[in-house]
C-alpha cells in the first residue's frame, strides 16, 4: 500500500498558443495543457462538473485535439513530437497510436462519415488522412490538399457533405476542396488585403450547420464574415462595436438556429450574434484577458430529476419560442438568449463552463499555469498560501484550502526557475530568471519594486531569501557564481564555483551558506533508484532521517537516509518533477511541482504512524518528541525532532488540568493535511462552549456553526454595501462595486431582509426584481417603488425565482429549487435562516391565527435543515472531503453523522481525537475507530499499541481477544500479552476451552480455543455450528456474524496448515457469504457483486460440504440487483422491474439482514484524493475490471490492485483477501 497520499491537485490552465485546444462531446469537455488533456465530465447527481481524467502521453507541446463525432468515448489529439494518439476517456488507455506524421500536425480533425478516420495537417500540407481500424486502415494523402502558398491556421470538414473540406490560411485566404467539383485555392481573402503582402491570419472558422454551402470565418484583423463556399462570395460582413475588437474563436450555437457566439482577443468579452444582423445582439463581459478558445456543448447539462418538485416553468426562453417581441424590449432583446453552455478557455489559462441563458458561470477554473511550474514555496508565516513560479513568466499564489489563486505577477519575466518568500510577513517574494536576473515582487502590491542583474543574462537556478537577515538574499548561477547582495543592491560576497551552481541555501542556525552542486552522481552514488537525473530535494522538518527526491523520471521517492532504503515511490505526476516544498507548522504536508503543469499536495502521515497513535494513546514525550541522534539510530522508531513540535510541547506544559482534549487539537492540525481538518476542530470548541470571541479570523470561510451562520452573513452582506475598497484593490478580479452590491442584496435575500434587498437592486437599477417583491414588506411601500419606478424607466432584466418564493416564505420550494441545480450552500442557508424565524409566511388577508402556522413550520424546518445539511455533507463525502463533510453534520450538532463521515473517509486517528474531546456523545463511533486502528497496528510491528488502543474502549474483552487470537509470536511472547490483557495463559485457556467445550456454549469454546496452544480446535467447533444456523429457516446476520468473525482472528500460519484446508476452505466460503450479505445491509453496493462472484468460486473450485449452492449465490445477488436498481444513479441505463419471486427472496434477504446498528455506517467509503487521477500510473481493479480512480491497494501477490475504497468496504464486510488465499486484508 502507498504510504504517501495525494490530498490535493491544482490542475494545470488550458495552453494560449494552438487553436484547436479545447473540445466537448455529450456531458464531457476537454481542454488541453501543454503536456496533457484534461477531461471533465458532468455528475448527474449534483449537476455539476468534475475533473475525470489527465491523459499525458504526448512528451511534447499538444497542438490540437478533436473529439470523434459518432463515439463519445473517443477522442484523437495531436503534438509536436509528430504524434496522433486515439485515446478511450471511459477506459482512460491509448487505442492507436501514429508515430511518425511527416512534420508536426499543426491541426487535426476527425473525417465526418468515414467511420474511423482522422485527418491532419501540417503548417504547409499536405493533408493525411489516418483510417484507424478496418480493411483500408493506414495513412493516405488528400489528392489535392498540399502545395498551398500560406501556413495553415486549421482546417474543417463539413459535417454533411461527405468529403468536403476548408482550410483556413495565415495569410487570410481560405482554400475548399470537395469531391467532384473544382478545387479553390487561396480564395475568399478579405477585400481590404487584396493585392498587398499583409497577413491576416484566420483565427475561426466553422461550416453552417444547417447549410450546405455557408461557412463563417474570423480573421484576426477584419473581423467576422459569412461567405458562400460555392459562389466564392461574402454575404454578411459582421461589425463591431469598437475598431480594436478582434475575434480570436467562434462557435455556432446548435440549439438556436442562426446563431453564433464570438471570443475577443484582447479582452475576455463573449458576444453573441445573429446571422439576420450585422451587429451583435449582445455582449458580455466575463474577464479581464482574452479569449483563446470556444466551444458551446451539443446538450447542455440536463437539471436533476428531482426539480419535479417544484413547477417545471422553464425560465430560459428557447430559440423556438415565440418570436413576437413584447412591446416595451428593445430590438437586441427580441432575440433571445438560448439556454446554452459554452466551455471558453482565456489567454491566461482560465477554463469555464459559462451557460448563457442564466448569465452565470457554471464552473470557472481560473489562472492555472500553463507552462512548467519550475518551484513552489510556502508563505512563511502562513502555511495556507503557495507560491508557484513557471516557465510561463509568473509567479501565482494558491490558497491551498480552496485550491484557487489568490494572486498573480505582472508576468513577462521570462522563465522563472527559482522564488523566495520574504521572511516573515514581509509580503514580497524574491524570483530567480533565465535570462533577465533577479527581482522582487511585492505581491499586496502587485508589482516588481527591485531588479538584481549581477549575473547579467545568464539563468538563476536559485535564490533564497535568508531568514535570519531579512536584508541578504542569495542568487547562484549558470556563471558559477553564488552572490550574496542586499535588497539595495550591495554585492556582499562573491563565491567562484568550478561549473554551474544549481543551489544554495541559508543555514537555520548561523549566518553561513551552504553550497550544494547536486548534479545526478552526488545523489545517484548514495541513493539508489531514479532512472533520470534529481531536480528537487528536500529534508523533512521534524523528522531528520526523512529525505524527499523528485526526478526527471516523473517519479517522486521518500528516502530513509539511515540505511538508504526507499520508503515510497509516487508515479502520479505525468512529467519531470522540479519542486518539493513543505512548511514547518504543516511538516507531514509535501507540495510538488513539475512539467506537467501541475501542483499536487501530498500527505506524509503514513510514513510515521506510530507517532500518532502515540499522541491519542497518551504516552510519554519520549515515544513523541526526541533530539536527533536519537532519531538518526538505525532501527529507532520515528520521533519529532523539529522546532515547531517542541513549540507545542511547551505551550502544552504551560497549561493547567488535563491538557489531552489541546493536544489532541494542536497535533491533529500538525499532521492533517488542509482540507477542513481547522474548521473541524473549531466546530468541536463551539459545540464544547468554547466563547465565540476565541473563534480563528478565517472561521467565517468555512462551514460554520449553525448558530453563526446567519450572523457571519449578515455582517459580510453590510461589509459588501459600504464598498470601501482596499488601498491595493482586492487581489486578482476585484469585485466592482456593482458586483459587490449585487452580492449584499443577495444576502439581504436570503435573510428575509425584503426592504434592504429592494433598496439595493433600485441603486443598481434592477426595478423589476425590487418591484417584484416589495408587497413583501408593505403594500404601502410597493406603491411608493411604483412612483420612483415612474421617474426613471431603466431597461429590464431576466426574472428570478428566488425573490418571489422568499416574499411568500415558501422555503420548503426554495430549497428544492436550490438543491435540484446542486446550489447546496445556498439551500442550507436559506433552511437556517427560516428555523431562526427571519423569512415568514407571509398571509394573504390579515385573519387571525397566522402566528400559528408559524409555529408549526418550526419543527419542519429543523428537519429541513438537517436535510440539506445531510445533503451538502454527501456531496463533499463523494467528492473525497470526507472531513468536509463532517464539518457539515457538525455545524448541525449532528455528531453520530460526523464521526461517521470521519471513518467511512478513513480519517480514523482525527475520528478518535475528536471523538475523545467530544465524549460521550460520541463514544460509540470513537470505539469503532479505535477498533478499526488497533486492526491497522496488527500489520506491523505495533502490537503494543494495538493493546494501547483497545484498552480506551471501556468494553474491550472480546476485542483483546481477538488481538492475542491473532499475535504471531512464540509462547512466551503470547503469554505476556495474555497478562498485559488480563487473560489466562495458554495452556490455562486450553483447559477452560475443554471444560466449557463440555458445557455446549460455542462462542465461549472458540474463543478459548483460539488463545490455546492448539488453536486450530475452534474450527470445526465454529464452522460446525454456523452450517447449523444456515440449515436452519430463522437464523439472522447477527446471529452468525460474531461467530465468523470471531474465527477469522486464527493466526495465519495454523490456518495455513495442511490439516485445516478443509476448515479453511469452508471457513473462507461462509465469510464471502456472510461478507455479501453485510455488505448488502452497508449498502457497499459496488463491492456486493465481487463478493457473491468470490464466494461462487471458491464453491466451484474447492471440496467442501457447506449449505450454500452456486445457483443460490446467483439468484440472490440477482433479486438484489433488481429490487435496488431505483436507488442508483438516474444516467444508468433503465432495468426491468423485479419479479414476483425476485421480490420474495430479497424481502427473505431483507429479515435476515436487518438493520446495521451503527447508524451512520451506511453508505460506501470514500478516502480523501478519491476523486484526484492520476496522470501515468493507472491500474485495474481485479474487483470490477475497472479503472481505479484515486488510491489504490495492492494485495497480497504484489500485482493485483483494488481501489482503496473497495479494500477498505471488503476488510470491513469480509476479512479475507479477495485472493482466496486466506491472508488477512489489512487497507486500514
């Protein structure tokens, strides 16, 4: 199993330099980064958009992609390396691959109606065209297609007339060939280049979809044309509204016929367009930068079924609809905006899905890098600010919580290699270039306040900043220079190194530099293992043997340097790997960066385990903290010796009284990657009674307390109305103060705040929507609005639904409206805001007894809000924020739901420290997760700590057990840890197995057996009496669960022995049986088939005399596929309905399953990093055949994998490798 795991991805931006770079097919979009293609596709459940896949096998710039039009699955993408891959998205594998294009495809697209066929293009032609599979498959060229006089920008086949082609040149001409007729050559160019030499590149160009003939094109300078391919003449020239407007993309717009949608180079403006007008119809502002691509999706994403629970109005009116304007629009607004979403990528590697008839974002991925990311560094005093520097000319600095930019450097530095933080809360980073020196960025500031130039043009490989001196900074050369010089300028020192000088360091203790030449033989000779020269290394901050090394391989391994083992080896990034960074307070938490244009966030914690349970367990400082030459002793068990940890254990020892529940707190947020481990434990003190006052600045970014909700809101919608801007601006894309008012209006909204709300949308000039709700407040006031709205007439705007369900406190509508289009945040909002009373229902004729209803809806609404709070935390869970979401229950109160999110997500060490702060009300959960991490420490050498653990379970008898069932050592070793457990000694239990044997209590019996010197004697005692209970007509899950269970605790090498085979076998079938049928009432549903199909097998392929039958097996898991098909996913494919007698035998399942008594245990487990791909290192479960997304498990044979989640789901149903070996699962 892989001891580091990936938390976090900062995906790369979409490239700016080839055209065609982003594309979308069905429910998927894709866009390409320099090295890789990002997928995305759409999750019915929560309408929304989510990372699918990286594919990376291009090792040079992509150039283009085209998705295939009749297989949704199948996409082809091109690079310059003169490669074209077909990929298959839904196996995420390369179908074919073309290795040798005869120059670099400059531009590709699949061949409409000639089956499996895709076209390409270099700069000058010729046009080859590659029929993938088939009788005719191989590379032919287009007869006509070659010898042009200009570049080809990119080409496009007509999707209805078979063989008909147009390309688009740099010099503004056009070039069309179809079968049978005369081919034009360079025609089309537009009037005002003709006879000059000037070039007006075609940037866009796109056949009419419901003409044979029309075709639009965009050239860079002169705008936009429709022009007949067949009379070679212009219909419509197409004006802007300003002469420096250019077009940089275009698209049709499928769902309304006639219209199209353009891109503006300069500055990110979508407008959209009519071909019956020569202006646009309407445009629209959506970013500071230029639009690089565009592409609008075929369907747009169908809203979820459940909005049948309110009127099914469609608020967007459609192409088709009426097309008699009203009579107060003016013209633009007679032509309507159609319902559909556009994937633009910008200039600055931003991607989103924008939907047009809401006006809204649908997903925005803003200011990725888009080139190589060279270094990442954190904030020194803030451990939740990323720096990252690129090949791309800037600096971006992430928020490594939400995974999103914070700030961005002016750019055009040329490549920066290297960056500094400014120690302290200075606020500046030092950068590093390749051939324009140094400089410093001030970066509240947003711009370059130094420049250091001592080593003239040639490359800085590093700078750093020294912490100790916040006036000294420190460069190094590809001149073999090191220069320390102040910020001023004042050349310090100047040290001479025999050939180029890669890095350079501050000591943390004096004022000295160290200067490492870490070329590839000073690592390799000591180090053993990468295949590729190391670019980036790093030691651990508290753990002093811990060395990380990232390499040009791709790979990332964690080294222990005490006797140079390997501990890990990390293949998920899909280029060379440059940077490794981690910071002091967050030691175990490693970012990374490399050539694939990613950032990826990786968590150490399992590379020291012991040192956590040692903390929950209570032990002594000297099992926790230690000095280094302790630490540095071959063999000792990890210890911190880091500054930071120290810092805890001494403000620890000020406290008075039992400090546990705090240093339970202050390690869990050590150790816990970001992601909501803070926010969690904030919500913990809240629920404790901890005063508000104490609560961390950034609390109210997070889930907050139920109590808080309301309150934190209300104070940012005021913050919002006073506009009173920050001295810099407020970062990257400050709100305007439209946009910051509209925001304030809408919290007032969603507070009940009626009058505050109209009172904003009248300053924006929004009266329809004030207008629409004013009876809300009074009839009074309405009347009033009416008069002003007389006196100035301002142009309408679409309406929305929201404001009038708030005016008449329909909350219980609101709520499904928000949820059905996946807005969670908001619903749960405005479900809090109704159980504190602020949206009342507002009574149509003043009767008496209104107050009544009120009271009534209370209740209501404290189970609504739980509802939507239940909701929003499974949406983080299945996304892989499994402590998200129990942030989610807790803001409720609801702590059963918490802990269970917690362990179902495998946080089992942060499930336990909470569950301990918590107490009583969360005892049950936290003795599970106690349970389930003694389990992890039986598969190593922490046996002890196994004992540690379960004796915090008040109950522990069985459970210790179980663990001295299980201990493999000799007899003396066993018989000490009878003692430590209070149990007999060996010999002893065999003398009371016997004696109670007689006696006829079974349980009792194995259980004496197993702690035995001759522990194999419980098998048939055991497995005797279970064959019993499944004779039987009554038995129940619970009735022979404990007895199996109980068995599996036999030490794997008696039950290895050739004499127990046959107890083994059958001991192997009735746990994959029971295993099934546990999972089934878990609802492990993707585990349930595989663990019928092991259990048929092993019946198949073993003797054994067992009261199960292969056709049984069947006919269950059939009953239980078809009486639960309603609850899966609505994009499966529809069942048939289950049978009369489908129905009985699952109902039969049904009794003897019963009701899982760990409430919140129900439903399948989910790590965090679920949902993060992976860019090489793909593996199939032997479970489903399927791609694993996320972590993976490796069994007992070295080779077969299963998805974390599913390893996890099976060791908790059935205890045995899915390999039928017998070897126990341990994933914990």
């Amino acid at each position: 199993m892989s001891h580091v795991k990936q938390v976090g991805l900062l995906a790369a931006g979409c490239q700016p330099w080839n055209k065609d770079i982003c594309a979308a097919s069905g429910d998927r979009f894709a866009y390409c980064a320099t090295l890789a293609v990002y997928i995305y596709q759409l999750d019915h459940r929560y309408n929304e958009f989510k990372l699918h896949a990286i594919m990376s096998e291009h090792k040079k710039t992509i150039t283009a992609i085209s998705w295939c039009p009749h297989n949704p699955d199948v996409f082809a993408s091109a690079s310059a390396d003169s490669l074209v891959i077909i990929w298959n998205v839904n196996e995420q594998k390369v179908v074919a691959k073309l290795d040798n294009t005869k120059g670099i495809p400059a531009s590709l697209g699949w061949c409409w109606n000639a089956g499996d066929a895709v076209a390409f293009v270099s700069h000058r032609g010729p046009l080859y065209i590659w029929t993938i599979s088939g009788p005719d498959s191989g590379v032919t060229v287009h007869r006509e297609a070659h010898s042009f006089l200009s570049d080809i920008s990119l080409f496009r086949w007509h999707p209805k007339k078979k063989g008909k082609v147009v390309f688009g040149h740099t010099d503004g001409s056009l070039s069309i060939f179809q079968p049978g007729s005369k081919n034009q050559k360079h025609v089309l160019r537009p009037e005002s280049l003709e006879g000059t030499d000037e070039e007006d590149p075609v940037t866009a160009l796109e056949w009419d979809p419901l003409s044979t003939d029309y075709l639009l094109v965009a050239n860079l300078h002169n705008g936009i044309r429709l022009v007949d391919s067949e009379s070679l003449s212009c219909i419509t020239t197409f004006s802007f509204p300003s002469a420096a407007a250019s077009v940089q993309c275009l698209a049709w717009v499928s769902s309304a016929p006639g219209m199209f949608i353009t891109g503006d180079s300069q500055v990110g403006v979508l407008r959209v367009w009519n071909v019956s007008r020569t202006t646009p119809i309407d445009n629209f502002k959506l970013k500071q930068t230029g639009f690089h691509g565009l592409h609008v999706l075929t369907s747009p994403p169908k809203k979820k079924s459940r909005s049948s629970q309110y009127p099914t109005k469609n608020h967007h009116i459609s192409s088709t609809s009426e097309a008699v304007p009203p009579p107060t629009l003016t013209q633009n607004q007679a032509f309507s905006l159609p319902p559909g979403h556009t994937v633009c990528c910008f200039m600055d590697g931003g991607v989103g899905l924008y939907d047009m008839g809401a006006k809204k974002w649908d997903f925005l991925r803003e200011l990725g890098h888009v080139e190589t990311i060279f270094d990442c560094k954190f904030k020194p005093d803030n451990p939740d600010l990323l720096a990252t520097a690129s090949f791309d000319g800037t600096i971006k600095v992430w928020d490594i919580n939400t995974l999103s930019a914070v700030y961005t450097s002016p750019g055009n530095e040329g490549v920066i290699y290297s960056i500094s933080w400014a120690p302290g809360n200075l606020n500046c980073i030092a950068g590093g270039t390749s051939r324009n020196g140094g400089f410093i960025w001030d970066v509240r500031k947003g711009k370059m306040i130094t420049r250091f130039s001592e080593h003239g043009k040639n490359g800085i490989f590093c700078i750093a900043w020294s912490h100790k001196d916040s006036k000294r900074i420190a460069t190094c050369s590809s001149d073999g220079f090191c220069i320390i010089r102040t910020i001023d300028g004042n050349v310090l020192h100047k040290y001479k190194h025999p050939a180029a000088v890669f890095g350079c360091d501050w000591s943390q203790n004096n004022n000295t530099v160290r200067i490492w030449d870490y070329t590839e033989d000073a690592c390799i000779n000591v180090l053993s293992g990468h295949t590729a020269p190391v670019r980036g290394l790093m030691w651990n901050p508290e753990i002093p043997y811990l060395l990380i090394s990232g390499s040009w391989d791709y790979t990332i391994r964690v080294w222990d340097t005490r006797d140079g083992t390997c501990l890990d080896t990390v293949y998920d990034h899909g280029a060379d790997v440059y940077g490794l960074t981690c910071h002091p307070s967050r030691p175990f938490t490693m970012a990374s960066c490399s050539r694939d244009s990613t950032v990826r966030l990786w968590s150490l914690t399992p590379l020291i385990n012991p040192l956590q349970i040692n903390i929950i367990t209570d032990r002594c400082w000297d099992d926790i903290i230690g000095n280094t030459d302790r630490a540095v002793e071959s063999g000792a068990p990890p210890l911190l010796c880091g500054k930071v940890s120290r810092d805890i254990k001494q403000e620890l020892e000020k406290l008075s009284g039992n400090p546990q529940g705090k240093k339970l707190r202050w390690f869990s947020e050590f150790f816990s990657p970001p992601g909501g481990s803070k926010n969690l434990w904030d919500l913990v003190a809240v629920i404790k009674g901890q005063d508000d006052s104490l609560l961390p600045q950034n609390y109210c970014k997070g889930i907050m307390h139920m109590k808080h909700l309301i309150r934190f809101r209300l104070s940012k919608a005021q913050e919002l109305t006073t506009v009173k801007m920050s001295k810099f601006g407020g970062g990257i894309g400050a709100p305007s103060k439209e946009e910051r008012l509209k925001e304030a209006a809408e919290i007032h909204l969603r507070l009940g705040q009626i009058q505050r709300y109209c009172e904003l949308m009248v300053e924006l000039g929004e009266w329809d929507k004030a207008l629409s709700v004013a009876p809300g407040v009074s009839m009074k006031y309405w009347r009033k609005l009416m008069q002003r709205r007389a006196d100035q007439l301002i142009q309408e705007e679409n309406d929305d639904v929201i404001p009038y369900c708030i005016a008449i406190g329909d909350v219980k509508k609101l709520v499904s409206f928000f949820t059905s289009r996946g807005q969670l945040k908001e619903a749960l909002l405005v479900a809090q805001a109704a159980c504190e009373g602020n949206i009342q229902m507002l009574p149509l004729s003043t009767t008496s007894g209104t107050s009544n209803v009120c009271g009534n809806n209370t209740d209501d609404y404290n189970d609504l809000l739980q509802k939507v709070s239940k909701e929003l935390a499974d949406w983080y869970f299945q996304d892989g924020h499994a402590v998200l979401a129990a942030c989610c229950h807790l803001a409720v109160e609801n702590i059963e739901l918490a802990m269970a999110n917690l362990i179902r997500g495998n946080e089992l060490e942060l499930a336990i420290s909470v569950g301990t702060v918590l107490g009583e009300s969360a005892a049950q959960a936290t003795h599970y997760a106690l349970e389930l991490l003694a389990r992890k420490c039986m598969a190593v050498i922490t046996w002890d700590l196994a004992v540690d653990l379960l004796m915090m379970i008040p109950d522990n008898k069985l459970q210790l057990v179980k663990l001295c069932a299980f201990y493999p050592g000799c007899i003396a070793e066993i018989n000490d840890l009878h003692e430590k457990c209070n149990l007999p000694d060996v010999e002893e239990c065999k003398r009371l197995a016997e004696t109670i044997q007689a006696d006829g209590d079974v349980f009792e019996t194995i259980k004496y057996y197993l702690l035995s010197t001759e522990p194999e004697k419980a098998l048939p005692v055991g497995i005797q009496y279970v064959k019993e209970q499944l004779c039987g007509s009554d038995w129940t899950l619970d009735s022979v669960f404990p007895y199996l269970d109980l068995l599996s605790y036999i030490r794997t090498e008696q039950l290895m022995l050739p004499k127990c085979s046959e107890f083994r076998n059958e001991l192997l079938i009735l746990c994959g049986y029971v295993g099934a049928l546990l999972a089934i009432r878990r609802q492990y549903n993707s585990i349930v088939p595989a663990l019928y199909e092991y259990t048929s097998q092993l019946l198949k392929r073993r003797e054994v005399s067992v009261p199960l039958k292969i056709e049984q097996l069947s006919e269950e898991l059939d009953a239980w596929r078809a009486c639960t098909q309603s609850s899966r996913p609505a994009d499966e494919l529809p069942c048939t309905p289950p049978s009369e007698s489908q129905r009985a035998l699952y109902s039969v399942l049904v009794s003897r399953i019963q009701e899982e008594p760990l409430k919140g245990m129900v439903g399948p487990d989910c790590v965090t990093g679920s949902n993060l791909p992976s860019h090489s290192d793909v593996h199939t479960s032997c479970l489903t055949g399927l791609k694993i997304q996320g972590p993976v498990f490796f069994l007992e044979d070295g080779k077969s994998a299963i998805s974390l989640n599913d390893a996890l789901m099976w060791a908790k149903a059935n205890p045995f490798s899915p390999l039928g070996t017998g070897i126990r699962l341990n994933p914990f």
